[in-house]
C-alpha cells in the first residue's frame, strides 16, 4: 500500500488454497458446531480462522484468503494490529475490569475525549461507552427521549441499527432480523430515505417526500429523534442523493427534534472520513459508533451535545462491562494507528483503485445496475439485466464462487443483490487487486460477460 512504510504485516499477504474449501478441519469443525451453538447462529463462510493480519485471514487448514469483509467493518486496522495487540496485553496485566460505574480509570475518559474531538462539530460534546453497537443506538434514543420529552422516533426505509428489542423495531428488514420475534417496541415510525437507483429522486425531492410523512403523519413536536446511517450499511450500502441528509438534519434542528447519525459501520475513516456525515457537512446532535472503533474489542460509544447528554440523571446511563478497561485501551491504539496511517486517506485511495475497477466491470456486465459507495465501503448492485430487479441468485454464486478462489466477500441489502467491499484499510495494492481480479473472473464466469473493457 502507498502508506507501507509504517505497515509491516505479521503473516505473508498472499491468496493461497492449500485444501479444497471448506478443507478437512474446517468440515470437521462445522460438525461439532452443529451440534453445540445456537441454530440462529449464521455464518457467511463454512471455513473456521486460524490467524489474520492485514488483508488476509488463514483457516484451520492452512488456507489464505484475502479478506473483503473486516469481519463487517471492524477490522480496519487488521486483525491483529501489533499496536493493539499490545495495547490489550499491557492492560490486561494490569486489569481487565473494575466497572467504570465503581471504580474509575483514565482510559475511558481518554476514548471520550478522543471521540468529542474527532466526531463533527466543534459544539461541546460528551460520551457514554457500551458494548455494541445495537446498545449505543438504544441509548441515544433513550438520552433524545428524556431530553426532548418526546416519545416518536424514525428510521427510514432499508435502515439496520441492530438486534435487540427497539433496535429490531427500527432495522427495516423482517428476515432475518425480526422474523418471529415481537412483538417490537412502540413508537418507531418508518419513512422513506434516499435511494437514488430505484427511486430516482434527487436529494432535495427525497427528503421533502419524508419531511412531508413525518410532519403529516407524526407531527414534528412528537418527535425525539430521527436517526439514519449516512451510508446505509445492512440495507445495501446505499449512498444518499446529495442534499438529502443536510435538508433533514435541517429540519430537525428547527424542530427541535434530535438528529442521530449511526456511524457503526460508516465511522472511523472507512468512507474515506473520520465519519461520513462530514462528506455532507452534517453535524449529528448524536453519534453512535461501534464496529471499527477499537481493532476488533467489543466496544460502543455515543457522542454528542453536552446539553442532550447531561439532561440525564446520574446513573440513567451505563452497563457492567461499557467502556471495559480493555477494550478503551484498544480503541486508544486504533484511534493511534488510524491517525498514524492517515487511513481516512488510505480509503479515499481504495475508492479509486476499486471503484474504478467495479465501473469497468459494470460496463461489460449488464447484471451490474448500480456501483457505489464511499472510501472502502464500495458495493455492487446485481439485477436483472436491463431492468433495476434484484438478482439475489446471482449474489450467493458470486459469493460462493469468490470464496472457491480464495476470497472472503459479503453480501448485503434489503433485496439480498448487493455485493460489498469492506476490506480492512491497511490492505496492500497488490492483495486488493487480486482480489478484485478474482471478482471480475467469478462474474465473467457466472454471466458470460466478456471483460473486454477493463482498465487499469
Ligand atoms: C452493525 C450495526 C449496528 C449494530 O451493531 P452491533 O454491534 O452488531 O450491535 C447498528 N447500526 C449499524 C449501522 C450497523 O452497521
């Protein structure tokens, strides 16, 4: 990569298939696993890691895959970055856990401070650390509610903020997600977004389309939150129609309602931004961040004005484990390296390798209806050709087919036709390439397309 000087990887940075795939540990693996961990329990690939460094995860059998999912978003430093691997061991051998609501330390005010400073806006802010991403979400909407004094809250079409009961009620698609599992908590209401390939709207248009729904049929003094992801992750990494996230945060701002940026998955310079509310100069009232934070440890933070963060009472916010000594100390070295690397600008460079590659492909491929995204949050959108349906089909054997070859891939969306890329930002040129190589075969392979316009 053109940052390597301050890269040094722990294990070869190479596509290598030793056995067939999955290979015989793995198989032998994915039978005790059957008969000991929850059925509910999906996995995207029947290979079981070993080891992963930089751009490639190792199995059980000795294979080396190139890695395009970051264990979705989180892995942005590597796997096992040397700076945050050391920053783990030294805390804990110092200590793992006191609980933050018992005894204080210094690493968690040192994460808030960090976050109040790389987070958009200049405004006084403050954090509150959890585990998950899912309870960051929860937690903002608990802080605008009492702050506001207001019970509504929306999501939009296509949202994903996660698993447990109230951000069931505000991810957007049923199955798998919430299928079976209500019933969901009151008071969530659902708009549509911005999502230029299928609804042709520009950003202006898209957003006085939701203004128009929440005002009519909510009422903006109803309303405590409205909380979207800049780039919809889950939903099919869908990039909003520009002016649409500025005229909402807008209209929320004069009515008092509190807009909540989910940065999960789009945070900490995977869009080719500290956050990717900046490409639109949004400034959230409310951050919730999670996935790449810190390396790979569980760790959730939201951050935002002090005013909505104070308003609540001492002890109406927290957990035993938010904010773990361990984790903080993680996040610390990660926030490190990111800065160190400049990976904000390493993914603006990813953009352009890869989005460069993926129009190529799309113009020799009619199942390719759309290319978009940010930095190293990139994706596919697979239809039939000539029309803007979902191919979901043609996702799964791309998948399959990419995984055979050695590389690890994910899908997303709500249609299930997205193709994603998300590899970790410390990814070499020459791993990233091959990789990509191996998508344009599998497609070639599995639509007939001919390739013939490639470039480089
Ligand atoms: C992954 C994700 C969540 C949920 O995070 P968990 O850590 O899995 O609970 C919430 N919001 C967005 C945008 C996400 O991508």
């Amino acid at each position: 990569m053109t940052t390597s000087a301050a890269v040094s990887y722990r294990l070869p940075q190479q596509r290598k298939l030793v056995t067939p795939i999955p290979g015989p540990k793995s198989h032998e693996l994915q039978g005790r696993r059957a008969m000991a961990v929850a059925g509910g329990v999906g996995s995207t690939v029947p290979v079981y890691a070993a080891d992963a460094d930089g751009g490639v995860i190792v199995d059980i059998d000795g294979n080396s895959f190139i890695d395009f999912g970051s264990g979705i978003a989180v892995t942005s430093v590597g796997a096992s970055n040397a700076a945050v691997a050391e920053a783990v061991a030294e805390q804990a051998r110092h200590f793992t856990h006191t609980c933050f609501m018992v005894t204080p330390y210094e690493g968690y005010v040192a994460v808030a401070e960090r976050l109040n400073h790389l987070t958009p806006g200049d405004h006084q802010k403050r954090t509150v650390l959890f585990n998950s991403g899912a309870e960051a979400v929860e937690n903002a909407i608990k802080v605008a509610r009492l702050a506001t004094g207001r019970d509504a809250v929306v999501a939009f079409d296509h949202a994903y903020h996660g698993r447990t009961n109230l951000t069931m009620a505000l991810t957007a698609k049923t199955m798998p997600y919430k299928y079976g599992f209500g019933p969901f908590a009151p008071e969530v209401y659902r708009v549509p977004g911005s999502y230029p390939f299928h609804d042709g709207l520009d950003g202006p248009e898209a957003a006085a389309r939701a203004i128009s729904m929440m005002d009519k049929q909510i009422g903006a003094d109803q309303l405590a939150a409205i909380i979207i992801e800049p780039v919809m992750g889950e939903g099919g990494f869908i990039v909003p129609a520009p002016g649409f996230l500025p005229a909402l945060a807008n209209w929320a701002a004069s009515n008092g309602i509190v807009f909540i940026a989910d940065e999960v998955q789009s945070g900490f310079a995977r869009t080719g931004a500290w956050f990717a509310s900046e490409h639109e100069n949004v400034v959230p009232d409310l951050v919730t961040m999670a996935k790449g934070i810190a390396g790979g440890m569980p760790l959730s933070a939201v951050t935002g004005r002090a005013d909505l963060l104070d308003a609540v009472h001492a002890g109406g916010l927290g957990g035993t484990y938010g904010g773990n000594p361990v984790a903080c100390a993680a996040a610390l070295a990660t926030l490190d390296v990111m800065a160190e690397l400049d990976l904000p600008r390493r993914a603006r460079e990813i953009e352009e390798i890869a989005l460069g590659r993926l129009r190529a492909m799309a113009s020799v491929t009619d199942e390719i209806g759309d290319v978009r995204g940010r930095g190293a949050m990139l994706a596919i959108e697979l239809v039939q050709p000539g029309t803007n349906k979902p191919n979901p089909e043609l996702a799964k054997a791309l998948v399959a087919a990419c995984l055979a070859q050695g590389v690890v891939l994910l899908s997303c969306g709500t249609y299930g036709n997205v193709i994603r890329l998300l590899p970790p930002l410390v990814i070499g040129d020459e791993l990233l390439g091959d990789g990509l190589d191996v998508l344009e075969n599998c497609l070639r392979d599995l639509t007939g397309s001919t390739g013939a316009a490639r470039v480089h």
